[in-house]
C-alpha cells in the first residue's frame, strides 16, 4: 500500500472540489493507502469546526471526522486559516495547522501527489 | 512519463492539455467535465475526446446531474467509481495533474 | 538521503484568483522543509509560468500601492533569491507579443544571483518529465 498526498485549495462552499477530495481520500483509506490532506487558501474552510449543515451548501465535517478517526492526516495552512479569521480555538479537534512546508514534507515520501488547484 | 489528468470543467480555461506529451496519458472526467462524455454542440462531440489517451467518467459525477453511463457518447470512455480512480491513480499512473 | 523533486505548473494569472501567489509561495516554503525531513533529504521546487499564467511575469506590478499586497513580481524575485528554477515559456510570450524586457528577469536588489529561464516549451515539458510530482495552479 502506498501513501497518497492530496492538496486543495478552494473553499468548501461554492465549490465541491474539497467534496471531492474528502472522497477520493475516503476510497483510498478503504484500499489500504496511508492520505494527507493539506488544506491551503480558501480550503482552509474546513478546517473550523460547528458550521451549522445545510443542503444548499457542502458540508463535510462529518466524514471528515470519520475519515481522521480512521486515521486520515489533516493539516491545514496556519497563515491562509489566520488571514481568513480561523483561529486556533475555533479549529476542527484534529486537524492540524502548520506552514506551508508541512505539505510540501507530505509530498517527499508520497507515492501519488494530487493537487487540486486551479480556482 | 505517465500522467492522468483530471478535467473538471466544461468550458476549459488552459489550454494545458493540448502541450502536454506524456507517454501516456489517461484523462478523467469528473465534476462538469463529465459533460465532454455525454453532450454534442451542433452535432459534434466534444474535441476534448479526440486526445490519444485512456477516458474515464465519474459516475457520481454523472449521476449527480441527471446523467448515466448510458448517456455517454463514446464507448471509450469508460464509466468509474472513486475507487477506481485510487487504483488508476497508483497502478497505472505515476502523476496527476488537475486541470 | 533522498530528493523529491516538485514542479509548480502556473497555467492562468494572477490576482483575480490567489492560487498563481500561492503556487511561489508554497514553492518558497521548499527552502525550510527540512524540519519535516531526515538529515539529507531534500524537497526542491522548480516554478514554471505557462499559457495564461506566462501574464504573472510581467514586471512593474504596483499591488503594494494599489491593494497593499504583496505582488506576484515580488514572489517570482524572493524564488529567485532562493535559487529556484524559474521557467517561462517562450512560445506564450511570443504569443501575447512579449519579450525578456517585459517579464521580470533578475533581483538584484533582493541579492538574487540566479535569473529566469526563458525557454521553449520543450524546456519545460523536459523539467516535467524530470519532477517526481507535479502540482498545477
């Protein structure tokens, strides 16, 4: 089994790439490989914890919480969260808040890096 | 190289995956990209469809909006899960790239 | 000892949409990723403007003055100061009808001894092939 990186950027309302990326971690924890999700920018929205869940809008706390129970790695860019006034305390019990280089560490010994940028 | 790129738009706004040259190349259709698999403008299918590559579309991404794999155009394109891509992604492909 | 080599592939411009600064400046972040790694190990970022993204390079970028933002130019000169490998592509220049005297080139006045690269595309479909991953913005 190998280890799978995976990056977003874009924020988790108004867009369903982190919808996606939650998934595709989820299918690659089931076959066996080890993930890192390195939240940055915008991404950095779910990171905060109680967003109150509506069906107009993505919410994935849930299956987040599931998926770092089962022991997805889930570190979120300090700066990109601190610029967007996502502090510490307000911060998703897990998650992990570091600078950038701590997603570019994840990448040296994955075997797939997959970086959805590009908003 | 071997490198999977991922399209996630309808109407792209790069024109990356016409330079890259992989030795081989699989592209995956998900989100409004799944439009390219199932949709003709004026008759014709989308000219995303015409690169020498692997084509996959995400079912739920199909499904998602109204769409099946019975709506897909072209038999090459081949409909997969989120586990299918996890497999494609670490046995077939050795980078990725979301366009 | 290893070395994981990244390419951050810049494809559109910039500050309508963060994503273009945050490429350099997670490219930056290279240069202190040893807190995450063993003795001599290495993470190195190459940085290449294509398509679009070739517009991020042009210089005078007045965002300080204008939004109080750091400006794009002032991302692709820290790289530069850190020794990153900078690619433009040559044929997206062309295309939009520029040359070297339009992009930024050099930093001299951050003590940047390294200059941009720029080259055809070859060049850069080349560095591609040579990274281990590739992250496109």
């Amino acid at each position: 089994m190998g280890k799978l990186t995976i990056g977003c950027f874009a924020s988790l309302v108004g867009s369903t790439n982190l919808d996606f990326a939650i998934k595709l971690a989820g299918a690659a924890m089931e076959k066996g490989h080890k993930v890192d999700l390195w939240v940055s920018g915008n991404g950095t929205m779910i990171s905060i914890k109680d967003q109150r869940p509506f069906k107009d809008y993505s919410s994935l706390e849930k299956p987040l919480k599931e998926l770092m129970a089962k022991g997805l790695n889930v570190t979120a860019c300090e700066a990109c969260a601190e610029s967007r006034g996502y502090h510490h305390d307000n911060t998703l019990e897990g998650v992990k808040r570091f600078s950038m280089d701590w997603y570019l560490g994840s990448c040296f010994d994955a075997d797939r890096v997959f970086h959805i940028g590009g908003e | 190289m071997k490198l999977v790129a991922f399209v996630s738009d309808y109407k792209m706004t790069v024109d990356t995956l016409d330079r890259l040259k992989p030795e081989k190349l699989g592209i995956i259709l998900v989100q409004n990209g799944v439009y390219h698999a199932t949709t003709k403008e004026k008759g014709k299918p989308s000219s995303l469809l015409n690169y020498s590559a692997d084509y996959y579309v995400l079912q739920e991404d199909l499904e998602t909006r109204g769409l099946s794999g019975a709506n897909v155009i072209d038999s090459k394109v081949k409909v997969i899960k989120f586990g299918d891509i996890v497999d494609l992604m670490f046995n077939e492909y050795d980078k990725t790239a979301w366009l | 000892m290893a070395t994981t080599k990244l390419g951050f592939i810049v494809q559109r411009p910039g500050y309508k949409s963060e994503n273009p600064k945050l490429a350099l400046t997670h490219a930056i972040a290279s240069q202190s990723v040893e807190i995450y790694l063993k003795d001599g190990d290495i993470v190195t970022a190459d940085i290449a403007f294509i398509g679009d993204g070739v517009l991020n390079c042009i210089k005078g970028q007045k965002a300080v003055e204008n939004y109080d933002l750091n400006s794009t130019e002032s991302h692709i000169k820290m790289s530069l100061l850190l020794d990153l490998n900078v690619l433009v592509c040559k044929e997206d220049l062309e295309r939009f009808g520029m040359t070297e005297s339009d992009i930024v080139i050099d930093a001299p006045e951050f003590g940047a001894e390294v200059e941009v690269k720029v080259v055809p595309y070859t060049e850069i479909s080349k560095m591609m092939e040579e990274m281990n991953h590739l992250l496109f913005f």
